[in-house]
C-alpha cells in the first residue's frame, strides 16, 4: 500500500539543506526507516522546481543500486513537498571525511567504483548530476555509497545539448563550466561530472580540497584562478600509479579528453586485485 504522510513519525533532524530539512522519519505500521525531505516551496520558485526535479530524477533511477532509492512524494497544501527517500544511516562522505580522516586507497577504490557505477546509469540515462561533492554521497553500514541530492541534476534530452542553465557556483565546478568559452561551447555536461567526481575521490584520499593548502581558508577568486589557468592537481606519490592515473583520466581540463564513465569502469585501477576487500 502507498504510504500517506499520516503513517510516518518524525525521529530527527538528519540535515538542512536548499530550502528543506531532512528528517529521519518511522513508519509506523512497520516500524521501518525512512529518510523525508520537506521542501517550503511555497517560498520561491526555484525551490519548486529544485525539488520538482529532484522528484523527476530520482524517480527514474530507482532502480540503480549506488543512485539513493525514492519511496514517494507528497504535497501539502500549505505549499509543502516532502520526498520519501531510503535512510542511509552512515551520512555523507564529507561527513566521514571529518570523523575518520582520510581514505585508504582500499575504501577510495570501493567509494569510487559505486559512485561511478551510479554515475554510468545516470549518465546511460541522459542524467547530468551536476552537483557531484563529497556533501552529497551518502553511505549506510551495509558499506553501500548512493549518490544524493538531486536538486540541479538535468536531463538532457539531447544528447549535444548544452548545459549552461546551471546558475550555481561552486568549487567542484570543472574548467569548462567556469569558462565555458575557452572550450569552444561544445560541452554536454557529462564530463563535467567526471571532473566533480576526480576532485572528490582527490580529496578523500588527501584530505583537504585539492586547490587548496590544508586548512588554507578558500578564497573564492584564487580558487577559480587555479582551476582554470593552473594545471590540474596531481596526486602524492603515495598512490600507487594506477590510482594516480585514474585520477588524471578524471582531470583533464580539456572536457573532450576526460575519460567516460565506461571508460573509466575499464581503467586498471577499477580492475586492480585489493586483499583486504
Ligand atoms: P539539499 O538538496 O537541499 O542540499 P541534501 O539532499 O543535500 O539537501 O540533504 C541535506 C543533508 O541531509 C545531507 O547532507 C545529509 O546529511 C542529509 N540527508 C539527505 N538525504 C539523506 C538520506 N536519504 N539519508 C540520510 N541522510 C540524508
């Protein structure tokens, strides 16, 4: 049967987020657990169509393993949406990140593979994420890692279209969305997600956000200045080579020579044999 708003009771405050909060919520009849998302949207329209594409997106990916699993949504009429989403009981990577300290290459190995395993469906899907960042990889202790938060995915719906309605900002950015005109405009979004989603595994395993010294406070204008004039980061050399240029596939800042979800599931470092996993 369809669960109705009335058959769930609110737990906790898992998070804020764009114009919600994310409630660990109890259903219950089954005493199951569920994450709610509730949206004001009554407040301003980009709110609306923020949480109206979310519910767009994750409503054709529920089928993907590594893509947080949708369970329904409801709108109040008060002006309130609020999505029904699996509870992923571990918080995000960047959650992680803060209470563990930096990744070993064996758990980067396995982050990254169901990050890029969720990443090829979207993408076979015509799915840009687009907002690809630690904050918004979420694990479970069943050692499960979903991408979250939908909000300014897109759905291409031509595979050449660009991807310029995007308005945001942020530092996982790839070069040829902070300047799209040095890239001759003829970028569709996808590697952008590839460039978001090296960055992330980059700093995992380092600890701190790739473009900047650790603890060196971001400062948003050298920042862009070292994306997009500076070469892209590389990695210690306490990777072993295979990850290294895996992470360089995922950085080229040339948006034609970034590596595909395929051809990154193929690279040596995806095939490479960890002992202890
Ligand atoms: P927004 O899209 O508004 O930025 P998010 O989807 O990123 O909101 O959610 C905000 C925070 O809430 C996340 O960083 C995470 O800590 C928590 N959260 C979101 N969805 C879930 C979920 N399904 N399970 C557990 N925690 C979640």
């Amino acid at each position: 049967d369809a669960i109705t708003i009335a058959d769930l009771e609110k737990l906790a405050i898992l998070g804020y987020g764009n114009g919600g909060t994310v409630y660990k919520v109890c259903h219950k009849a089954t005493s199951a657990t569920f994450a709610l998302k509730i949206i004001r949207s009554n407040i301003d329209i980009n709110t609306r169509r923020r949480a109206l594409t979310e519910i767009s997106i994750l409503r054709r990916a529920t089928d993907c393993p590594n893509v947080v699993r949708f369970h329904g949504c409801f709108e109040k009429p008060i002006g309130e949406l609020a999505i029904l989403m699996e509870y992923m009981d571990g918080g995000s990577l960047e959650t992680a990140l803060a209470t563990h300290g930096k990744f070993s290459e064996e758990k980067l190995f396995l982050v990254a593979r169901s990050i890029l395993n969720g990443l090829a469906y979207l993408h076979a899907h015509n799915i840009v994420h687009r907002d690809i960042k630690p904050g918004n990889i979420l694990v479970n202790t069943k050692g499960e890692v979903k991408i979250a938060d939908f909000g300014v995915s897109k759905l291409m719906n031509h595979t050449f279209e660009m991807c310029y309605s995007y308005v945001g900002t942020n530092a996982y950015m790839s070069p040829e969305r902070f300047n799209p005109d040095a890239y001759g405009g003829s970028y569709n979004g996808f590697a952008a997600d590839i460039w978001s989603f090296g960055l992330t595994l980059f700093e995992l395993f380092v600890g701190h956000f790739p473009f900047l010294e650790p603890g060196q406070r971001p400062n948003w204008a050298t920042l862009v200045c070292g994306i997009c004039f500076n070469d892209p980061p590389t990695m210690p050399e306490t990777a072993s080579p295979e990850l290294r240029n895996f992470i360089a596939c995922c950085l080229k800042k040339e948006p034609s020579e970034r590596w595909s979800t395929t051809q990154l599931l193929n690279h040596p470092f995806m095939c490479k044999d960890f002992i202890t996993c």
